[in-house]
C-alpha cells in the first residue's frame, strides 16, 4: 500500500534532503507518496531568503518550481479546529494540514512533542528523515544503490565533487549516512 508522506519545511530547506526524498520515491515507485501545502512553500521561501537576503529571485523560483513540479499534493485546505496537543503552536498547521490530508507518515527534524504529546493518538508517525530514509532504504534493498548512482553521475560534471556521505552528515542523517558510506565502500571495491 503506497504510504501518504507529509514533509516539513526544514526537510525541503535542505536541497541534500530533498533530492534523496524524491531520487528515493522515483526508485520505488508506489512505495510513498510527498505530499505538502503551501504554507511549507512560503516557509521555504522565507528561510531560503533570511539565508540569502541578496539572491537573485530565480534562487527561490527555482526551487519552489522544482518542489511543485516533483510534488504528488499540495494541500489545499485543511481546519483550523482540530485538536493539537502539540508543544509548538507554530506547527499546528502541519498537524492539521496532515490530518487533513491522511498523511501515513510526517517527515521533519522536529521533535514528535512539537505535534502531539500523545503520538499513538494520532493518524500519522512523526519520523526525522534519517530514520525515513534508512526504513525505505530497508524496504527496498536496491533503491539506495541507484541513487548513489544517479548523485554520482549529477555530481560528476560539477566543480564542488561532493561527498555523498558527508552530505547527508551535515544534513542530519547520520546514520542514514553510514548506510551510504559503506555502499560508497563497496562500490569502489568493484572490479
């Protein structure tokens, strides 16, 4: 059954987060789909430009297109009446937003208690991204391979030669990143 996933601003605030999201959702096709609303949009847009207060508009526009573009919903509409027993007041709108939309899962690298001091009791499971990532990872042995593959041939061409690994480190997926460090391992010892 394809998992509804909802996704917080401060995963599509990182542009390593996001293009695992959706490299892993195109390698398992069916297993999940990203779901967001335009409140998370506008989020982005905010923290993009607070870090970035000179861009030029097509650095926001950029990535704003790609989200939509990649996005399987944004969500319209959602109550403002809902019971939250969140501890954040500012992240009411996710919980609705992914009641709303029967999300299965709520992807963020907040804590559960910002959403709900009773996690059982809600029709979603709060997971930070290492976490999702290693459980999709688990559920489809060969998606994380093909990924490294697509990054690497992304990244091939580009001056930056990035670390796939140490990418997702200084993302917050630590443990995610020891998965893809020990497949980076066993590729490189390919004949």
């Amino acid at each position: 059954m394809t998992q509804r996933v909802f996704v917080d601003a401060n995963v599509f605030f990182s542009k390593t987060l996001t293009d695992w999201l959706f490299l892993l959702r195109y390698e398992t096709e069916g297993m999940f789909q990203v779901h967001t609303t335009e409140d998370v949009c506008a989020e982005v847009i905010y923290r993009m430009r607070k870090k970035n207060p000179t861009a030029p508009g097509h650095f926001t526009r950029r990535r704003i297109d790609l989200l939509r573009g990649s996005l399987d919903e944004i969500i319209g509409d959602y109550p403002a009446d809902l019971p939250f027993t969140g501890a954040d007041p500012a992240d009411y709108h996710v919980h609705a937003a992914a009641t709303a939309g029967r999300a299965d899962i709520v992807i963020t690298a907040n804590k559960v208690g910002d959403f709900t001091n009773d996690p059982d009791a809600e029709s979603y499971e709060v997971m930070h991204p290492d976490d999702f990532f290693l459980l999709v990872g688990e559920s489809s042995r060969g998606c994380v391979p093909q990924v490294i593959e697509k990054q690497i041939m992304h990244w091939k061409h580009d001056a930056r030669r990035v670390q796939l690994d140490e990418m997702l480190e200084r993302a917050g997926c630590p443990e995610f990143a020891i998965t893809v460090r020990e497949l980076l391992r066993h590729r490189a010892l390919r004949p």
